[in-house]
C-alpha cells in the first residue's frame, strides 16, 4: 500500500438490492453544511502535483476472489470524497448516513475530520469535527451516537486513550470514559447494545508492538470493563458481529519479528532496533546504518539488525522509485568506506515502493563500484529521484510481486 497515495474515490456503493439505510437516511433532516467533491481522486500528503497510478500499479488492482460466490450484485461510482484522505479513516453508519472520521489529509497525520455521506441525494455533508485530530481512530454507531475511540496521533503511532461519542441529533461531540489502555488501529463493533474494541497496537511509541486486547464500553454506565483477549496479538482487523458472535478477520501484527525469526534460521545474530525509521528517505538511509554499526559492534557476525517505519520522500527531480530505493540509494557511498561484508537492504512488506514494481532495493559494499563500471553516478540518480532506474541498471532491485499485506517497511543491514 502506498501510504502517501490517498483515494478520494472512496464513494462507491454495492447495488445488488436498495438498502434498507439508504431509505431511513430520509428520516434525518439536519441542516448540515455541504461538502463538495474533491475533483482529484489522489493527493500527496506532503504536497506537490496530483498523483496517479502507473500503468504497473493499475496491472495490480484486481477484483477476482478465491471465495465462494456471494449475493449477485455490482459497484456503481458514487459521489466522491470531499478531499483525498487515508491510514485508515474507518467508515460506520448511522440513521442512514455514513460517517467517515479522521485520518491523513493535506499535509498532517493527525486531521479531525468529520464527513458525512447520504446515499439518498448522493451528496457528502461536514459534521462537526472531532474534538482532536487523530489517524487509524476504531468508529461504531448506534441510532442515536456514533462512536470514536482512541487512535494515534504521530504517524501510525503515538496512541492514545480519548474516547468521544458524536450525537447524531445535535452534531455535537462529548467526551466519554477513556480507554482503559491507549491503543489505535483497533477494531470496533457493537453487539447487544455493548461496545466491543478488540485488538490494535499501543504504547511505548517507540516499539509500537500489536495487542490482542479486548474490552467493554457500557454506553449506559459510561464504563469500560475487559474482557478475553484475542488469542494473537493484531491491529488491523476487520470485525463484524453476526447471530451473536464477534467474528475476528484478518489484520497484521509486527513484521520486525518474522524478520528476526528468518535471520536466526539462516545463522545470523539478529538484533531488532524498536525506534520507528520515520523522516525524510535519503536522510534517514544513513542514520540506519550508523545505528546498525553501533547496535552491531561486539558482537559475533554474522549479524542482522533490523529496523521498521515508514519514511517520505521529497520529490525534486524527475527520475522514477520510492521511499525504500532511495534509502538503498542514499547509503551506497558511505558503505564503499566500509570494511568488511556489509549490505543493507530496504523494503515495503506489500511488495510495493512508490510508482514501480519492486519493493525495494539494496546496497552494499560494492555498488559505487559496480555502478561506476557503467559510468553510472549514484549522487546523480539520487539528485534526480531516480533510484529505480539506478538499481535496474546494476540489477539490485528487489522485486517480489505484491503480496496482498502490509505491516510497513523494513530495513535489514546485515554484517557478515
């Protein structure tokens, strides 16, 4: 997933029969404030010109599904969003409408938005926002309140405990108890009356680690209470309630620890640095290695320190690759100084970076060399933005196809 690629098209609606929500949306009458649609159906959350997908990326959207077939129906384009917006700005329903609550937008991650949709005029409506800006915030509904519980302030991370219940009637937002533990990227569904928020990842933000907690809010009690967690740790999940039972799909934990558990398999010491890679791309690239060479010093090679996160690139030039390729890219000079066997190698776990179709690329200790053979300058195509086309020339990119999830990136340098 292209985490800096947001969809405002997101207005799109199953018609296989009317909806029953779609008829009572008539019943609500408050006179809300229009929102007109975006007319951009991608932004870029740091700025710059539209995006738009590639012919590769367009080849990757797919609709074909190994389940059984369900009720016969079709997807028609609907109104689209007031403004591209993504990471998880979750969608519930009440009296008809559909809220969608927070989320990244024009330039910050940390946005209170509030959109309505009605089906029954196909147009979108400003609620009142959010009491704090937050992303990957858990949202629920009932007839009279729609709910939204916790979240993270920081870029996938920094969670908090705040929780808020919006009234439908008054377009008002009210505080209600608190989580009984800050988490974000959980999933929320009700169930006899009772509030559900299962799974999600929490504090420190620094290890930003996947939780399997479930607890309780009593909407009448104003209370939470905790319940059997789940029996892995997850964030991410999807979750609905069906003929009394929760039904738990899907959803990621920590992707650090199958990468240290693969290193240990191969016969590497594998160390797992907690602090999230964020930031500039190029920046960071050598941050990663200092970190790598200090955590790795002392120790009996081989050695594989492994690092996660998500950086941003800035786009000034005019060249092709993403975030992991330039992170590749900016460390191929320092490790030519290196001495010894040491590589490092930067990728998207959905096996997607930027507008291409690798996941990442790598470098190590004889890239400038090899590069140079071909009289090809790396501070150029870096200049450029255009780390792609470096590492197809010198056969280093990493391409492994997509592969349908996404826990974030990792980056993995290895001392042999």
């Amino acid at each position: 997933m292209r985490r800096r690629l947001f969809l405002s098209n997101a207005g799109l609606s199953l018609a296989a029969t009317a909806a029953p929500w779609s008829i009572a949306a008539a019943e609500d009458t408050r006179a809300l404030p229009p929102a007109a649609s975006s007319s951009e159906p991608f932004a870029s959350l740091r700025g710059g010109g539209p995006h738009h997908l590639s012919p590769d990326q367009e080849a990757q959207r797919v609709t074909a599904s190994a389940a059984a077939p369900g009720q016969k129906g079709r997807w028609v384009a609907r109104a689209a969003l007031p403004l591209a917006r993504s990471e998880m700005a979750w969608a519930t329903a009440s009296r008809g409408r559909m809220h969608i609550v927070g989320g990244y937008g024009e330039g910050a991650v940390n946005r209170a938005y509030h959109h309505i949709y009605d089906p029954a005029s196909d147009r979108w409506l400003l609620g009142a926002p959010l009491p704090r800006g937050a992303n990957h915030v858990a949202v629920v509904a009932d007839t009279e309140r729609v709910y939204a519980l916790g979240g993270f302030t920081e870029q996938n991370r920094r969670s908090d405990g705040n929780a808020y219940a919006y009234d439908v009637s008054s377009d008002r937002w009210q505080s209600i108890a608190p989580l009984p533990r800050p988490r974000g990227a959980a999933a929320a569904v009700l169930l006899d009356g009772r509030i559900h928020l299962i799974g999600g990842a929490s504090e420190p933000a620094a290890e930003r680690a996947s939780v399997g907690w479930h607890e309780v809010y009593e909407p009448k009690e104003d209370r939470w209470s905790v319940r059997k967690a789940l029996p892995g740790a997850r964030d991410h999940v999807g979750c609905v309630a069906d003929g009394g039972r929760i039904h738990v799909i899907g959803g990621r934990f920590n992707a650090m620890s199958g990468a240290a558990e693969t290193a240990r398999a191969l016969g590497y010491d594998a160390i797992v640095c907690q602090e999230p890679i964020v930031g500039d791309a190029r920046t960071m690239g050598p941050v990663v290695l200092d970190r790598a060479r200090t955590l790795a010093a002392g120790r009996q090679r081989p050695v594989a320190v492994i690092f996660s996160g998500e950086t941003t690139v800035k786009v000034v030039g005019t060249g092709k690759g993403g975030r992991n390729q330039e992170i590749a890219l900016s460390v191929a000079g320092k490790l030519t100084a290196e001495s010894g066997d040491i590589a490092l190698g930067s990728v998207g776990t959905d096996g997607i970076d930027g507008p291409t179709d690798a996941a990442g690329a790598y470098s190590d200790t004889t890239t400038i060399t090899r590069a140079e053979q071909q009289g090809l300058d790396a501070d150029a195509f870096l200049a450029d933005n255009n780390a792609y086309a470096f590492f197809q020339k010198i056969d280093d990119l990493i391409i492994t196809g997509p592969s349908t999830t996404n826990v974030g990136d990792l980056q993995i340098v290895l001392f042999r």
